[in-house]
C-alpha cells in the first residue's frame, strides 16, 4: 500500500525545509509533471503505482513529451512559487528524493535506465543522518566526557610514562648528581675535621710527654 498524500507532502517539506503546504504542493505537482513528459506510458504507471492516487494520476495522464531541461523546471518552479532559484532546486531535489524512497529497488533502477544522467541522478537516494535515540545528556554525563567513575573515561590523560618531572627542590637529594659528595669520604674535601685516616699522620699533635699542667704551668 502507498503512503497518503499528506504523508507524501510532509517528507517533501521535511527534506526541503518548506514550510508552507501549498509551496510544496506546487513543488511535487510541477516536479511530476516534468518526470511524466520523460517517460514512456508503461514506465509511467510502475512509478505511479508507488505514489498517492492523487499524485499517481498527474503522472499517468501528463502525455510524454520531449525532455524538459532541468533549468526550465527550475525557473518555473521559482516563478510561479515566487522563490529564488536556488530554493527551486532544492525543492525539485526533495521531491525527487521522496520519489525514490517511495519506490521499491526496481523502480529506482527503471528511472536510472530511462532517464537522462540530470535526471537520474536526482533519484539516487542519499542517506539521512538518523536522529538521536534521546535528548543529548548535560556535559559530563556522557560516558568519557566526565570525571567521575562513573562517567570517566579509563586511562588517564596524561599517561605516566609521557610525564614529566617539575624539577627537583632546592638541596634535595635527586638534584645532585653525587649528593653525598660533602660527607663521603671517598670523594669530600680533605678538610682537618674529616680528613681521610690515611692521610693523617700517626700520634697526638700534643704528646703526654710534653704537655703541660695548665694548673701549674708546670712540665
């Protein structure tokens, strides 16, 4: 069973963004009439039979005629709905297209046959964009848009390996490369305090034997 009439015109303005009825009508009747003028009356009646009854008449009764150029549709369409060319062919465009998806596979292979290339390739059907299964969330509630388990997206921005060091603190142990290079007694300064056992020459400074009794300030 074919779609309504109403049906039919509400695909059109959809794809072609009418917005008044009677635009349409007059886009789809004009449309038609030039697709019948291009086909042979057996041809004409397998694409109506796809079409409302009220629009498979104007293609089964429009004698075929010689080939309209698409132009010549086109600036009809804009004079006699009063709309620029442009919105003309887009218009035609969208009828064409509601055409073809009334058809089954064998009537689109029939037009791309009998029609000229112009023409023919108005009845590819193009795909639609599928409309979302449900209102768009609120940012970060998408999974991987947010930032808690539950809405987060698994692994972390900025993975460990690609990290980089803020730098080492004044005196911090990291920021040296010999950071016990002052205490170590391999590699500090031969300072007296810590002077390597090597180094140091054996005895007192001060012998027992010399020292005097500070008390007495004797030997």
């Amino acid at each position: 069973m074919s779609m309504s009439e109403d049906a039919f015109r509400e695909d059109v303005m959809g794809r072609g963004v009418i917005h008044e009825p009677a635009e349409a009508e007059g886009a789809i009747r004009s449309t038609l009439e030039a697709l019948a003028e291009l086909l042979a009356p057996a041809d004409a009646t397998a694409i109506a039979a796809a079409l409302p009854p009220g629009l498979a008449s104007v293609i089964v009764r429009r004698p075929r005629g010689s080939a309209q150029p698409l132009g010549d549709l086109y600036a009809r369409i804009a004079a006699s709905e009063g709309v620029s060319l442009g919105r003309a062919v887009e218009q035609v465009g969208a009828v064409c297209q509601a055409v073809a998806e009334a058809l089954d596979v064998d009537g689109r292979v029939l037009l791309q046959r009998r029609l000229t290339p112009e023409w023919a390739q108005l009845f590819a059907l193009e795909e639609r964009a599928p409309a979302p299964d449900g209102p768009p969330g609120a940012p970060g509630t998408a999974p991987g848009h947010g930032h808690t388990l539950a809405t987060g997206r698994p692994g972390s921005r900025r993975p460990l390996s690609e990290a980089r060091s803020p730098g080492a603190q004044t005196e911090s142990v990291v920021a040296s490369e010999n950071p016990h290079a002052k205490t170590k007694l391999s590699s500090g300064a031969p300072a007296a305090a810590e002077a390597p056992l090597a180094s140091a020459r054996p005895g007192a400074q001060h012998p027992l034997a010399g020292a005097k009794d500070e008390r007495s300030g004797r030997d």
